[in-house]
C-alpha cells in the first residue's frame, strides 16, 4: 500500500489470510507448515503479536499518521470491496494520535460519492490526504458544500475538519 501497489498488498492479504492455522481459528500460529495434514509443531497459539501487527496494517490502510509529511492519510488502502450492501463504508472511533476518527462512505451512483469524516480530532497543522477511493478520473470535488481545486486523480487534500467531501467522477 505505502508502495502504491494496492494490488500487491491485497494478493498479499489474501495469502497470509488463507494460511491462518488451525483452519476457522482466525488467527496465525507461530509456524506454519504447507502441508497441513502432517502434525507439525506450530508454536504459541495465539500468537499475538502476529495478530497485533496485522491489525496495525490494516489500520495503516484506513488512517496513517505520517510525521514527516504532517498529515494524515486516509482511505490509502481501501478497496470497493469494502462496501456493504448498501454501498457504504463506516469506521466508528478509529483511535488516533489526534483523537477518535468517524468516517462514512456513501457511493450514492457511479459518478458520485460522499465521505464524511467526523470525531473529536485536533490536527493542529497537520492536514489530510483522501486516496482516491475509486480509482477513477475525479471531475469535482466539494468540500462542506464548496468547491475544491487541491485534488489530482490520486487524492484530494484538504485541511477542514469535521468535513464532507462530495466526490464527482467523469
């Protein structure tokens, strides 16, 4: 994801998910064996601290505090995937190092979406970076109901918080 290879990242994922051993215990034993059949030593169980770096990983795609850059990037790893049946993404009190985070992704139409992004942070200089949660040409941007021009296909900038952003496509 850092790398831009959401992709990668993602096949990835997909990997270290299909090896979590004993099968249906979701989570990762300290040593996995490719031949699952054979009884094998595997190690600590759960192995936590296995566990707790993929729950920072996957909280880096969702929000990621970068120090030297001074802002916070958001949605850097999302994936339409993520949306439910009602094409909508929410994250409720995702903990920061500025306070708790809310944000809600609405995709109301191909051309069209809405994010909000409310909490109690306080960001002081810092700004945030929206990826491109699409991955397709933005025509417009709308930040609390004005337009925008701090956008390229790649992300949208913007220092206002709380904020909506109404995201137009081509």
């Amino acid at each position: 994801i850092f790398l831009n290879q959401k992709e990668r990242g993602f096949e990835l994922l997909d990997f270290m998910l299909k090896y979590q051993f004993p099968a249906n215990w979701n989570h990762w034993a300290e040593v996995v064996w490719r031949d699952s059949s054979k009884p094998e030593f595997i190690g600590d169980m759960p192995h936590t601290w296995v566990g707790s770096d993929f729950i920072n990983a996957f909280r880096n795609m969702i929000v990621y505090e970068d120090e030297n850059e001074k802002n916070i990037k958001l949605l850097m790893g999302f994936t339409p995937d993520f949306l439910n049946e009602k094409n909508v993404f929410e994250v409720v009190n995702m903990i920061t190092i500025f306070g708790k985070l809310n944000i809600h992704l609405k995709k109301f139409s191909e051309q069209k979406i809405v994010v909000n992004f409310l909490g109690n942070l306080d960001v002081g200089e810092w700004k945030f970076e929206l990826f491109n949660p699409f991955n397709k040409t933005i025509k417009n941007v709308y930040l609390n109901g004005k337009q925008i021009f701090s956008f390229d296909n790649k992300k949208i900038e913007f220092k206002e918080f709380p904020a909506t952003l109404e995201i137009i496509y081509f």
